[in-house]
C-alpha cells in the first residue's frame, strides 16, 4: 500500500516540505479553485504537478474531480458537461494522472454536525449528531417532510436542542454541516440550500441511479482509452440526508455501481469511516468483496451511537476492525497485483492543531497520528 496525504493545494495551512516530514510518498489533491463543471486546463494540472513533484511527491490521485449538480439531476443539455468531464481526464492522463476520486452525492458532501467535539482526554474530533441533523433540517431549514425522517425520541431531542438554541449556536451548527464541501470552500446559506433542496424535489432514487448510469457510459470508456481509473467515495454518513437520496451507502449499492458498467476502470474508493457509520456494514467484508475494484483507501474509525449519531474515533479504535480491513486490502493487492494508494482520512484535532487554520477534519497532528499507526499495522502485517 502506498502511502498519500491529501493537500488541499497552496491555500492549504500544511505546507509540501511539512507533509514530507510525514513520511508520506504521494499527494492526494485537486485544482479546487476551478468551478464544478469546467475544464482543467492542461496548464493549471502541470503548474500544480511541477509543485508537487518539486517537492519530491508524485501525485497519486485525483480528489475530486467533481460532478456538476446538473448531471446528478440529469437535467438540462448535458453533452458540455459531460465533454468538459471527459477534456478534463484527457488532461490529467497527458500528465501521468490517473487515478480519480469522486462522489456522487446529491448536493451536499461529507456531513457533520460538530466539528469540535472534546474527546475524554483533550483533542477535539468531528461528530455527527442525529438530533442536531434533525433540528437543523425541521427547525432551521423547515422542510416540509423532514418530521417523517426520524423517530419520535429524535424529534423530542432535537426539540430539546433547538429551543436551547443562540443564533450563535445555530450559525455554527450551519458552518459544520456546510464544512464538507471542498469545491471552490463553497457554502450554502439556508436560503440558498433551500433553493437547491427544491430543484431535487421529485428526483427519486432510481432516477439518481439512472443519471449515474448515464455518466458511467460517457465517461469509463474514455477512462479505457486512457489508461486512467475511476473510484467512487462512498456517501458519508451513507444514508439518505435532508430528503435527498443516496446511493453509494452499502455493499448493495456498490454492487450495481459495478455492474452498471463491469469494467476494472470503473471502481471503489474504499472509504472505512463513511461505510462504517452505519451499522449494518461489515467494511472488511465489503473490502473482500470489492477488492479487485478498488483503486485507492481512506482509512479511519468511527463510533457509533444507538440513535445514528456517531463520532470519529483514532484511527485504530472505534468500531471497524481496521487491522481486518487493511489485511483484506493488502490480499487485494497480492490478488491483483497492484498497489492501493491510501491516506489517513480526517484526525483528531491534537495538542495545537486548532491554532494551525487547517482545513475541517484535516489537522496536521491528528492525521500524522493516524498515518503513523496505520503504517505501523501495514508493517506488522507485511
Ligand atoms: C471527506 C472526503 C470527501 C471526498 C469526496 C470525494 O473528508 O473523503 O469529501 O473527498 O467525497 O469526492
């Protein structure tokens, strides 16, 4: 296994030179500053390429390239879109690029309700409330449905909460739940997120399947012709949020991913955090089952609430068996002989991390800890 570290390019706090320190071998990064939907010109890839490998780092994935709304919601005159997509990977390929992360989650990206929640011995970690979710989504976005979504004990919970509630709290509950979107560090204010909660309205899960499927046919054959690999990020958390559906959540739907279009280049970004928050995922498993489709790993922990809620634990705690996890993706590669990159997903907010102005769920000394202990299980196992 190959060992990345994600860069979030030159506006990120942690600097190339730092990320050496780490041991880490590869970047993980994406020309974030260049709007969903338009080309990455080969000038802007090599430009940030020389940087990387200026600093003695090869770039090992893409992520994200990411997936315009309209396509997601199969509306309008997709064929610049799915042209620009295609321009885009010709580009990363001409560069020796490729391997490409994306999702395809509707609207929002990983979610999270606190993104300073203490730990018992000091540290800070990000947590995903259920009655946070659910005081956001009835008393703050006020849609219409949402009360359907949770169970009577939430309802009262989030309740509890918002009556609780400062404007204070409330704008960091919407800062947090807004923090997973990395694409230009955009944000939705509830108006605006109101707005684009509407445009989904009557999109179901098999018409989201559907556009899925159409943009696996415009673009795994170009993948083909170039050599390059596509790996889907599963939905994080992987269920269905503020009434708009997913489907990347679970064995199941990973498995009509793959034989949407049944080729190697269409494939898994093995994440063990977003899989393993729900409860009925066995990520070791589903890495055994998928292994010869997954092209790259994010590695981390999570501990899970009887209500949904849940928080990331060290990357070695909580409840996936990460040792059983990382033995089944290095089976994969003995299988295929390959091997996965992969990078300490999220980290703990440790000693001075806070004062680093990192970017949420990226801190410099949480993810150094979860490197170091992955790398030792690597070793071990190895
Ligand atoms: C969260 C990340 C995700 C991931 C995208 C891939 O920390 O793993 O935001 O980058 O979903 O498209």
């Amino acid at each position: 296994m190959r060992e990345t570290w994600r860069w979030f390019g030159p506006q990120d706090a942690i600097t190339l030179p730092q990320i050496a320190q780490t041991g880490a071998a590869g970047i993980v990064t994406a020309l974030h500053e260049i709007p969903y939907g338009e080309v990455w010109t080969s000038g802007a890839i090599a430009t940030r390429h020389d940087m990387i490998k200026a600093a003695g780092f090869t770039w090992d994935v893409v992520e994200s390239l990411p997936i315009h709304e309209a396509i997601k919601k199969g509306e309008g005159d997709l064929t610049p879109l799915f042209e620009n997509y295609r321009q885009s990977m010709a580009n990363l390929a001409a560069e020796g690029i490729t391997t490409i992360c994306y999702n395809f989650m509707p609207v929002l990206d990983w979610t999270r309700t606190d993104l300073n929640a203490p730990l018992a011995r000091g540290g800070t970690c990000l947590r995903f409330s259920a009655p946070r979710m659910a005081a956001f989504d009835i008393h703050m976005l006020g849609r219409e449905a949402a009360n359907d979504d949770y169970d009577a004990e939430t309802l009262q919970a989030a309740t509890e909460w918002f009556e609780a509630s400062t404007e204070d709290t409330r704008n960091e509950l919407l800062n947090a739940i807004m923090a997973g979107l990395p694409g230009a560090f955009d944000r939705y204010s509830i108006p605006e997120l109101q707005k684009v909660l509407a445009s989904y309205a009557g999109i179901s899960r098999d018409d989201l399947r559907q556009n899925y499927k159409r943009f696996l046919n415009e673009v795994i054959p170009t993948a083909q012709e170039l050599g390059m690999k596509l790996c889907v990020h599963p939905d994080d958390p992987p269920r269905d949020i503020l009434g708009l559906p997913r489907i990347v959540s679970n064995g199941d739907d990973i498995d009509w991913i793959m034989q949407a279009f049944d080729a190697p280049e269409n494939g898994l970004t093995l994440c063990s955090g977003s899989l393993g928050a729900n409860p009925a995922n066995d990520v070791p498993e589903i890495a055994r089952s998928f292994g010869e489709r997954i092209h790259f790993a994010h590695l981390r922990n999570v501990r899970k609430d009887p209500d949904g809620s849940f928080e990331e634990a060290a990357h070695l705690t909580g409840d996936t068996d990460m040792v059983a996890v990382i033995d089944e993706l290095l089976e994969a590669e003995s299988k295929m002989g390959t091997t996965i990159p992969f990078r300490p997903d999220h980290g703990h907010d440790l000693l001075n991390d806070a004062d680093l102005g990192t970017q949420a769920g990226y801190p410099l000394i949480g993810r150094l800890r979860g490197l170091a202990e992955i790398r030792g299980v690597i070793t071990a196992l190895t």
